[in-house]
C-alpha cells in the first residue's frame, strides 16, 4: 500500500512508526507522542488509517487524563497504540 502513498505521507507515516518504537524504548514522552499523532491524523487521509491515528490519539489522552504512574502509562500507551502499529507496519514503509 505504501506505494499508493504520496512520498510526504510516507514519510509522515514512517515517522509516526519510530515514534511507536521511541515509545518501547522510552525515548518519547506520552504526550510528545500524543501531540504527533494529532498533526499526523490532520494531514493524513487514508480511512482506516486515520481512524486509527484518531483512535490512538483519544487513548493516549485518557491515559493522560487519569494520571497513572509513568511506567503504568506507558504499559497502557503501548497497549492502545499496538493496533496503530500494526496499521503502520503493513504498510511496508521505507
């Protein structure tokens, strides 16, 4: 599918994909993440994929809202976000 993607979007998604990975090594914060998906979600157009930016994003901002400890955060982070991950990785992204 990445081929039907224009390069810009490509390379939007790509990053997206290694903010998921700096999530898993704890290089990103929850709320970094959550801002990129927010900009991400609002220039990508791609149905199911933005659907999956939205949902991951409203997740991460719940997770936010309840203020659970950062390793229990990030447990749950990783958690709603694997779908988007998932969404991203099929995509064969350079």
């Amino acid at each position: 599918m990445a081929t039907s993607l224009d390069p810009s979007t490509q390379e939007l998604l790509a990053n997206m994909l290694d903010a998921l990975d700096r999530l898993y090594d704890g290089k990103i914060t929850i709320v970094d993440l959550n801002a990129l998906i927010l900009a991400t979600s609002r220039v990508v157009h791609e149905g199911e994929l933005t659907r999956e930016l939205a949902r991951a994003a409203s997740a991460l901002h719940e997770i936010l809202r309840r203020g659970a400890s950062p390793e229990d955060a990030k447990l749950q982070a990783l958690d709603v976000t694997d779908e988007l991950r998932r969404a991203l990785a099929v995509l064969g992204l350079p």
